[in-house]
C-alpha cells in the first residue's frame, strides 16, 4: 500500500471509485472490529458531523468510526497503512462537505440494496445509513439542540430517525420494518438532508463571521486614512456620517 500524505491539497481531492471500494473492503476486513461502521454508515455518520451548526474536529469523531471501544481500534498493518486510511476518510469527509454546499438538493446518500430471496424486485436500503448518522448526531447532541426545539427540524429529520433510531414508540415501530415501508422512508432522506442542511446554514455562518481574523492592522483615529484622501482617519472614512 502506498503512503499517504496527510497534506491540504491531497485532503481536497475526491476518492476514485476505487479508493471508495478500496475504503469499503477495509471497513469490513479482519483489521476491522464487528463495531466498526460500514461504508453506508460511515457515510451517514460523516454526514451528520458535516451537516450541523459547528465544525467538528477528526480527532472528536474519527473513534467513532471504529466502535463504542478503544479495543475496536484497528489493527493497522503499518504506519504508512494507518495514514492511508485515514486520509481516505479525511478525503471521504471533505467530499461530502463539498457536495452539500455545491447542491444540498444534488447529495446522494450511500444506500445500499437488498432482494428478498429469489425475488426479482430489489429493494433500497438505507437502514446502515441512517444508524451511521443518528450514531454521529448522539455524539454532537448538544449542539443541535434548536433543531429539535423546531417542530420544521423534527419533522426534517423525522425519517432519518425513524430509520436509524433505537428508541422508537410503539406507534413508531409499526411505521418501520417492511421492505416496503424501509425503502419509503429511504427515498425521503436525501430530501430531509437538505432541509437539515439548509436548517443549519444561517448557524455556520453566523460562526463563519464571528470567527474571521482581521487580516490587516486597526487604523488609529489620528492616523492617516487608507482612502487615500490624506485627510486623518477621524475626519474621513471614520467618521460616522461619511460614506465612500
């Protein structure tokens, strides 16, 4: 396996499809445990770090990925292997994120499929999907708070819930559980991620302008104006009524 360099610019890239398969088969090798997420869960569980209010650093989500356990950490072969992986994910999460903000409406979940013994009909499945995503909403619960105070966010993210959640009424249960009934509440989620997103965007950019740095040095009152009118600053551009 090759080595991996954790960089800015090879974090940007999108996985191939064959880094994708690539990722998928070690989810479910022997280096894995029976916790670690699958690759629809896994894309569901990025999915929620990647759609709510705040930033959420690798290093509070990436444990997540391999299990409830420190024990369910992998057994990487190698340093070079390690590093690897993990910029797949990295690189997985970025993609993500940029699907979102391209085009809410455009993002494909990673469902999977299933068929009923020897039946032709195939049906979608995003159970995994959902678990992996409801996994990674607990572990940012705090923070979406007024989603759930908002009866629009609760019924947004409604299907996800009822697909992922191990907490249902008994009301809501007999909504779930037919392949008919899973594969409706499927085909809702893509809409309901883009509700939740769009839910959440006046919240990351409120934290996007109170986070920028003032990139050029505060110009003093008696200094002279960077209009360039070589009046001082107090009488030009700061002053309260004047306007450029």
């Amino acid at each position: 396996m090759s080595k991996s360099k954790l960089s800015p610019a090879n974090l940007a890239t999108p996985l191939s499809e064959e880094e994708f398969d690539e990722l998928d088969e070690f989810l479910i090798s022997d280096l894995t445990s029976e916790e670690t997420l699958t690759i629809e869960g896994l894309d569901g569980y990025l999915t929620a770090m990647a759609i709510g209010p705040n930033t959420v650093p690798p290093s509070y989500w990436l444990p997540g990925v391999w299990g409830p356990s420190e024990n369910d950490a992998p057994a990487f072969e190698s340093m070079d292997q390690a590093q690897h992986i993990l910029g797949l994910i990295l690189r997985n999460m970025n993609g993500i994120i940029a699907c979102l903000e391209d085009d809410p409406d455009e993002f494909e979940p990673v469902f999977g499929f299933y068929r009923i013994d020897d039946s032709d009909r195939e049906y979608i499945d995003g159970e995994a999907w959902a678990v992996g995503f409801m996994q990674g909403l607990t572990l940012v619960r705090a923070d979406w708070q007024a989603l759930f105070d908002s009866e629009q966010g609760r019924e947004s993210l409604n299907p996800i819930r009822l697909m992922g959640a191990r907490d249902l009424t008994r009301e809501e249960e007999e909504l779930v559980g037919t392949p008919e009934q899973d594969e409706a509440l499927t085909k809702q989620i893509p809409a309901s991620i883009a509700a939740i997103y769009r839910f959440w965007l006046p919240y990351r950019q409120a934290v996007h302008d109170a986070t920028i740095q003032r990139t050029e040095p505060k110009v003093g009152r008696n200094d002279p104006c960077p209009c360039g009118s070589g009046k001082k600053f107090k009488k030009c551009c700061g002053a309260a009524d004047t306007v450029h």
